[in-house]
C-alpha cells in the first residue's frame, strides 16, 4: 500500500494536470477498493453485467471496514505525515489554487475535494488538520466569488465534512470570520442558484446543537481503530489539541446570535429547524 500512496503522492506533487490527474485516479481507485465490495460469486456478477452492463459495487458496512485488514492498514498509516492523504490533498489543492481558473483545473480542484471529503469521513482524525489557520483558509480562497460554482458548490460540502462532530474546528471557522465568508458568498448577485442552495445547507448544519467532542476518534475507538497519542500530535502539525470540553461548545441560541451579525432572518431557519428536527437534534 505505501508504494501505491508513494506513487500517487509524486504524481500530486507535479505542476502537470495530466500527472496530477492521474495521481487522483489512483488514489480514487485505493479508496474505492477499500470502501467497496463487488458481488461475491460468479453467478451475481454475471447477473449484474448482463442487467447493467456492469460489475455492481455497494458500500461496506462500518463493521466490516474495521474488520478489513487493508481498511485498518490505511487508518494506521494515515496517522503520520508521510502517508496522510489529506495532507497531499489539500497541498495539491494550494497548487492547483495557484494556477488560476480554467476548465481543466477547475475539474482537478473539485475532483480533489471530492477525494478529500471522503478520507475525512473515512479517517476523522485527518479532521484535524483544519484547526490551522492556513488550511482553514484555503477552504475560503476556494469559496471566493471569482471561483466557478463547481469549485465553491465542492469546497462548501468539504467544509461540511472538516466540521462535522469538531467543536473545535468549528470555533476555529468562526475565529477567522468563516461566517462573514459564507454570508458574504450567499448575498452576492453572481453567485449561483445551485451553490445558494448549498450554502443555505450549511447554515442548517452550522446552526445544529453541538455535543463536545469524545476524543480524536471516536469511530475508531468504537471499532478498536485507536490512535498513537504521539502521532495524533504529529498530524496537529504542533498546534495543541484541546482537552474534552476545553474548547467548549454553542448551543443553537449561541450561533444564531453569531450568524445574525451578517445574516437576517436567522431565526426563520432556527424555526425550519426546530420543526425538522433533523437527525432527531435536541435543540437548545
């Protein structure tokens, strides 16, 4: 597996599209084999390719991840720098930001993203990287106006995923006026209807009751993937980790006071919430 993410990680590293493409596809490829299993027997897969004329796949259960040794050899190795895909990703995304709009980047940029999002869901801990200041804001310069909509509508789900069950990423996003950024995107008259949307979603989820965080990995703790203390401060990059309930949490009430500073109508989408009540959320 190191010679793949060696492969794929020099392939990152290159100035040439064509390169880092294909640097991406690997490394589509290694996670699609880890996260999905195809039909088992022969007769399933003919059945399948001679109904869709394709071998089917279908994602793995969290259990049966766990309990994969390739899955679990992927999680060690991504606990350290030299192989954390996360960390080549968003290097990558700091170089194809770099080169300016075109089509063919702009595809590179959402397609990094798309990879990033899922090893963020895969490996939560590489969450962590978005308590620096400069990864954080990377995710903004990808939601400037003058990026295409595909770009801001992928860097918003991302977002999402960098925030999610991270209390103290999440103070970190609101610290470098992360709220003045998404708001100022929503109300300006260029910006898309599709990303609008997107943006409206995460305001939902920004306003969602946060629960303090159980540690820097919760999942594998649950599935016995635990965590080296030693590396889980390595792949801070030597920003200290806040202890359980240091960094605190906000309540609904809290953020909607947050958010009304640039945003009207903040309690209208309390309410949808309230009525909602997405995920069966308690809302305080």
């Amino acid at each position: 597996m190191e010679n793949l993410l060696s492969l794929s990680f020099d392939y990152l590293s290159s100035f040439d599209a064509v390169k880092i493409r294909k640097g991406l596809r690997q490394l589509e490829g290694l996670l699609a084999q880890l996260c999905l299993s195809r039909t088992t027997t022969a007769a399933d897969r003919r059945r399948s390719v001679a109904i869709d004329g394709v071998s089917k796949t279908s994602p793995k259960d969290l259990k049966s991840l766990s309990d994969d040794p390739a899955f679990r050899e992927f999680f060690k190795l991504q606990e350290g720098f030299e192989w954390n895909v996360g960390i080549r990703l968003i290097s990558c995304l700091e170089r194809l930001l770099g080169k300016g709009n075109n089509g063919q980047n702009d595809l590179l940029l959402v397609s990094a993203l798309d990879l990033l999002r899922g090893v963020l869901l895969i490996h939560p801990p590489s969450r962590s990287l978005f308590a620096r200041e400069i990864y954080m804001n990377l995710l903004f310069d990808l939601l400037d106006p003058s990026s295409c909509p595909a770009v801001q509508s992928s860097a918003v789900l991302t977002l999402v995923t960098a925030l999610l069950e991270q209390p103290n990423i999440i103070r970190c996003f609101e610290n470098l006026d992360g709220l003045l950024t998404v708001t100022s995107l929503f109300k300006n008259r260029s910006t898309s209807r599709e990303v609008k949307l997107k943006l409206v979603e995460f305001l939902y989820f920004y306003l969602m009751p946060e629960t303090p965080q159980a540690g820097p990995n919760r999942m594998g703790e649950k599935e016995g993937l635990q965590r080296s203390p030693s590396k889980a401060s390595r792949l801070g990059s030597g920003v200290r980790t806040k202890n359980e309930g240091e960094e605190g949490t906000r309540t609904t009430d809290e953020k909607q006071r947050l958010l009304g500073r640039y945003l009207n109508n903040v309690q209208d989408l309390v309410d949808d919430l309230k009525e909602t009540a997405p995920f069966d959320a308690s809302f305080r």
